[in-house]
C-alpha cells in the first residue's frame, strides 16, 4: 500500500471519528422550555390575573419606569427569595420575570429604588457586608432600565471602595450596618441631595446621620459625599418593643440595649408641619412605630412613639413600612410586609404578608384608610411559603389535577398547621384549566402536621400511587409518612403509616425505583448538599446504601436539595433535576445509568425578549412535578414564597433561524435556536466555507468575507437538521 494511500485512509478516519464524535456531543437532547401563563385557576369563580407569579412573602416595595415606556412599574424585592420581581404596568399589572436580567445579580440584604442625582431616573442601593453599594441607573429617555456600579475614591488608598464612605472623626469610613437592617434615604436636612439615617452598628440603639455635601460642595445633588453629622440623630434610644428612651437617656437597667435584631428606618412628613418624622420597625417585634418630629429635621427631637398606622393589625415578626403609589394618584400610601430572610415565627401568615393602606390626605399629610390586603398578592395563587406541587388524576377523571402542600397555616398559640390545596383540572392535560376545589384535601389540617411536602409513589408495589409525604410533628421531628391508596382510579384514602426515615426539618426526598427491581427506593437530599441512596429492602422499609449518590458529595450551594426524577429532554430516558438554593435548576441526563453524575449547570428557561436561554431564581427553594402528553412537556414550580410558576418544553421543529437574509458581505449574522449544534455554511459548489458550534438561544456572529449569491446553512443537532437557505448581496 502506498504511503499516499495510508494518508488518505488516516485522515478519512479521523474525518469520520470527528464527525462521530461531534455525534455523541450533540445526541443529548436539550432543555428548552419556555414560561406560560395562558392556564387559568380559578378561585371562588373569578380567574386570578396573576395566578402563575410565584408568590410574595418579605416584600420591599419600589417604583419606577423598568421597560422604558412611560408608566410606573413595580419592582418587588423578596428577602426570602434574594430576588426581584417585577410588574410592569399595562393595561393591569402583568408578571414580567424576563426584565429581571436588568437588574443586577448581586443584590444583597435590601433593595432601595431612589433617584439621588435628580436626573429623572431612579438608581439602585442595596447591602453588602460592607456597606450599602450603589448602581447609577445609565439609561436612555425611552429605554429600558441599564444600571452601573458605583465605586467611590477613598484617598490615599490605591483602591476603590465598593460601599458608601463617609467621613467619620478622622477618616473615610463605611456606613456599616447590620445585614437585615433597612436605612432609610432620604433628605434629611431639605438641601435637595439624599442624607443616609442607618442605626449604630455598635447595637446602642441610637441613630446615625450622614449628611450629603453634594449641593454644598458643587452645587448639584449629583454626588454621594457624606460626613457623619451625630449617632444620636433625634436625641432617642430604642430599647426594646415598643420602648424608646428620649432626650439621648440611657435604657432603663430591665431592657435590652443590645442591637439583636434588624431594625427599618422609613422617613416621611407624616402630619404636614414639613418635618422629617421617623417609622420605626425592629425584628423582634410585632407592630411598627412613628416618631413626631418636633424641631428641625436636620437635628430632629422626638418625645413619643405610637403605633404606625394607628389602626395597624399584627402579622407575624418585623413589619417593615415603605411609601409607594399604589393607586396610582399621585399621592404616596404606605404599604407594609414582613422584613425576615426565612419563617422565624409560627405567627405570620405569608399568604396574607402584604398590606396597604390608602392615603386620602396629602402627601406631607397623611389621611390613611383601614389595612387592605396588597392586591398584586391577592391577584396570585399564594399558599404562605414552601408551595410543593404534585400532579396527579385525584377525582379519576382521565386527566391531571395539581395537588399542592405548605409549611401550615398559623393557628394561634405559636402553631402551624399544615393542608393540601387541590387544583382540579376541568381542562385536559394539553390544556389544563384549574379551579381550587378545596384547600384541605383529605381534612389534612386535623392532623397538625405542618412542613408538608408531598409526592406520589408506588409504596407497597400495589400498582396504585401512594400519597407519600415529609411533615413535622408538634414535637418537632421530621419523618416521612403515606397514605395508601386504595382505589384502582383516582384515589381514596387507606391507613396512615410511618415510614423508618427520619429527615433534618428543610431536607428533601424523592421516591423513585432507581435499581429497576419493582420497588421504588428514596433519594434524599440532605442539609449538607449532598444525596443519600435508600433502598427498599422490606417492603415499605429503607436501609441507606450510599451518603453521596453517585458523586452527588456534599455542596454548600446545595443544600437541602430538591429534587425530580423525569424525561425532562424528551428522549425517552429518566433524567435527574436538583434545585439550589438561588432557585435555579441543574440537570443530570439518563442519571440511572451513569455510574458518575457530574454537576453541569444548564440554560433552560427561554427570555422572550433577550432570546437567550436562562437560568434563573424561581423563587428561594423551589420544588418541581412534570408530564408529558404529545411530546411537550409540562413543568410546575412551587418556591419558598409559596406560589406556583408554569412551563412547557419547546417544540424543537421551529427551532433554528438565521438572519438578516438578504444580508450583505461582512455583515454580522444572528442565529436563534433552541438547541445547541452544529452549524455548516455551503456556497452553490457544495464546499464547506464556515461552520461553528452554536450554543442554544441567541447569537450574533461575525463571518467570514463572503462572495454574493445564494449559501446552505446546514444546522445539525442529535438526530435532527435543520437547512436554511442564506443569500448574501
């Protein structure tokens, strides 16, 4: 055999192992899913609007422009969740998450929406654990919001600070507070530039005030120069609920003067003598306070406290006011949530965690009407917090109903009792429509379990689905129960059983037969990150056979994980999907038979208006149930805030585009697709003059030099190809 010939069979070799391989790396089906909110559920005979928004729970509440067309949105900031979430105001107010890359991914702590440099368009402070950080708000008159970060110079240090400085009694220093501490912004000494008031970092009770120097200093409120004016702003001390000492007294000896807990700081002209009041909320507490100014704002002196609003109803721990607009007249009314980062209490109600109240007076003097509930949450389908949905047929009617548990409802007496929702399905499982036939199914609040997270699974290998569930006792402990299901359709309750699995109150399991012998075993994600295999060896008896499932070793960004066993690619093979705790997913492909699952982070929600694909916060925690019916399939979310998101998969024919066509030699070229692949560029003699991989969603692509006339794009991906034809002028 000649030496050319050899050549020749080499690099036809490695043509065709470049080829298989490219094969092997584009045969995994992808995740490609896209929101949908078209399905109605329907409550006391009234579609909710906002029925698939995910819910509220600690709310910090803000107004601007975000889209850029004119009209006030709302920008929600959810403690509970570290997320924004954002309501753009149309004809109603409609749930728009995929304005959310907007918005910087670093938020920390608390979110506070001012305009501090006057130009019309409202920029952004938050925590950190410095300090509060700024993002100046860059955009254009008609655009949607684009946001900078802020440093500050902090001479003679060579670098920049990160935090608002401000000159304390030598030097330059952060404006420190505690990480779930609100400051209040605001123009304290009515000079036109913000002030800051933020609590004492060393825990005395008493009040900073940063002045601005802007206007002093260049004459324009346009920057953030600061200088410590007092730490007693007001001459009060809080010490305790509902305690404070005034005229700069200490404590008395029997109360607390440590700074346990956050505190809220909201400045506003109350009663229309043009002075800087203060309200005043902590964390331990259950009831806000205003403080009358009774001297000039910049030095203030207060001699009382009084419940804010007078007429204000305790829900729950640290109720935290803010000023807004929220009917739009013109005039700021207070709303009121919870400040908390997780359930500290089993008073609160999160269903219910909003609150507004109108104001009928001015805004320098208000006039407040008696507390309504917050309609952007009462428009939502909201169980309180820690929604877990499962689908399942419960009337036996050939199609789907959604079945939804809580972390309970507050009873009195320091007790949460916990029930299941029941959205039956009057549609059809390509269509669903949702109506809430009960909120305690199966009487479940009789049994004062509360931590409910429910699924169904084959138990007792009957071949009926079980109703299988984790809960906490009145005495604390975490187990893992069922309910036997004892109808051939639908299902009708047989005995409550205790399984042997004892879980950490937040850890998560999943039944599932993952050594395909007719018994399903339990995966359990644990406090750690990691996953526990348990395998059924008795029947309806685990033993743990593995503390880090198949890699799946303990991780701090996962932990508690939550987690579904489903064909979520649609390739006919049971994939694995675990949730963290920023709400996002990660899929693990075929996971039963790899030996090794490796964690690799995946796009999969589709941004309408970016066209990229995304990975975003659902919510905190967030628990998953699927279905497929015709190839599509269909995705429920429930989240730490206790609402409920909605998601199809993309059908893959209309997956792959290429534009401008006509386009003209050197100019740039968009490819959209759903898919990543494979993309070949064939001029009219069938040679191959670019290609490239192309990653799923939207990219801008600069090619090569082109001659003009007609090319093949030639768009492969797993067993599919896609073939566009592209002129070039």
């Amino acid at each position: 055999m000649s030496l050319l010939l050899c050549n020749k069979i080499i690099i036809l070799k490695r043509f065709y192992f470049l080829i298989f391989a490219l094969q092997v790396v584009f045969a995994q089906a992808q995740i490609a899913f896209e929101r949908d909110t078209s399905f109605p559920i329907i409550v006391d005979g009234n579609p909710l609007p906002l029925a698939w928004s995910g819910g509220l729970n600690s709310v910090q509440f803000n107004q601007m422009d975000v889209n850029g067309d004119g009209k006030t949105d709302w920008v929600l900031f959810d403690r509970t969740a570290n997320a924004v979430r954002i309501f753009l105001s149309e004809t109603t107010y409609r749930f728009a998450p995929e304005l959310s890359y907007l918005f910087p991914d670093n938020l920390s702590n608390f979110l506070l929406i001012r305009d501090f440099d006057a130009d019309g368009r409202p920029d952004l402070f938050t925590g950190s654990s410095l300090g509060i950080k700024v993002f100046k708000n860059v955009s254009e008159e008609g655009e949607a919001a684009q946001f900078q970060e802020l440093l500050f110079y902090n001479p003679p240090a060579p670098q920049k600070s990160e935090v608002i400085l401000s000159q304390g009694f030598s030097t330059k220093i952060n404006i420190q507070l505690q990480f779930d501490d609100v400051p209040a912004l605001h123009d304290i000494d009515q000079d036109g530039d913000m002030d800051i008031l933020v609590m004492a970092f060393s825990g005395n009770g008493q009040i900073e005030f940063h002045k601005n120097l802007s206007v002093e200093k260049y004459n324009k409120p346009d920057s953030l120069d600061f200088v410590r004016i007092t730490q007693a702003w007001g001459g009060v001390r809080e010490c305790g609920c509902g305690v404070f000492i005034f005229n700069n007294q200490p404590c008395p000896t029997n109360t607390r003067v440590k700074h346990a807990g956050g505190k809220a700081l909201l400045v506003q002209d109350v009663n229309g003598d043009n002075q800087a009041d203060l309200i005043f909320s902590e964390l331990a507490c259950e009831t806000p306070y205003v403080l009358i100014n009774n001297q000039q704002s910049e030095t203030a002196q207060f001699s009382q406290a009084d419940v804010f609003p007078n007429t204000y109803q305790a829900n729950g721990l640290y109720p935290v006011v803010f000023s807004a607009d929220v009917n739009q007249d013109q005039k700021q009314d207070v709303v009121i949530s919870n400040g908390v980062f997780a359930r500290s209490d089993a008073e609160t109600d999160f269903s219910q965690s909003t609150t507004q109240f109108i104001n009928n007076g001015t805004n320098s003097n208000l006039q407040l009407s008696n507390a309504e509930p917050f309609a952007l949450q009462t428009q939502q389908f909201d169980v309180g917090d820690n929604s877990v949905p499962a689908f399942f047929d419960a009337d036996g009617d050939g199609d789907l109903d959604v079945l939804i548990s809580e972390m309970g409802r507050p009873i009195g007496n320091n007790q949460l009792v916990a029930g299941i929702y029941l959205l039956k399905n009057v549609g059809n499982n390509i269509s669903p429509s949702y109506v809430l036939e009960t909120d305690n199914w199966l009487n479940f609040r009789s049994s004062n379990f509360y931590n409910l997270k429910i699924q169904f699974a084959d138990i007792n290998s009957d071949l009926r689905s079980d109703l299988v569930f984790s809960a906490t006792d009145i005495s604390n402990t975490t187990k893992i129960y069922f309910i036997e299901n004892i109808a051939n359709i639908g299902f009708s309750p047989g005995s409550l059983s205790t399984t042997n699995i004892t879980l950490a109150f937040n850890e998560n399991f999943l039944f599932y037969d993952v050594n395909v012998d007719g018994k399903v075993d339990l995966l359990i994600g644990k406090s750690i990150g990691s996953v526990d295999l348990w395998q059924q060896s008795l029947l309806t008896s685990w033993q743990v056979i593995s503390n880090s499932y198949k890699g799946l070793v303990p991780t701090f960004d996962y932990t508690n994980p939550g987690l579904l066993a489903t064909d979520i690619n649609n390739d006919g093979k049971t994939d694995l999907v675990l949730t963290n705790t920023k709400g996002q997913l990660l899929f693990f492909d075929d996971f039963i038979n790899q030996n090794t699952l490796n964690r690799n982070e995946e796009s999969w929600l589709l941004n309408p208006l970016t066209k990229a694909y995304e990975n975003p916060n659902l919510g905190g925690r967030v628990w998953l149930s699927a279905y497929s019916q015709n190839e599509i399939i269909y995705l429920i979310a429930g989240n730490t805030l206790g609402g409920l998101q909605f998601f199809k998969s993309i059908e893959s024919e209309n997956s792959f585009s290429i534009y401008p066509n006509p386009m003209e030699a050197g100019e740039n070229v968009v490819i959209e697709t759903s898919q990543s692949g494979n993309l070949l560029l064939i001029d009219s003699l069938g040679r191959t003059v670019w290609q490239t991989t192309a990653i799923k969603g939207k990219q801008e692509i600069r090619l090569p030099e082109l001659q003009p006339g007609m090319y093949i794009a030639t768009f492969r991906s797993g067993r599919k190809k896609f073939i566009k034809r592209l002129i070039v002028i």
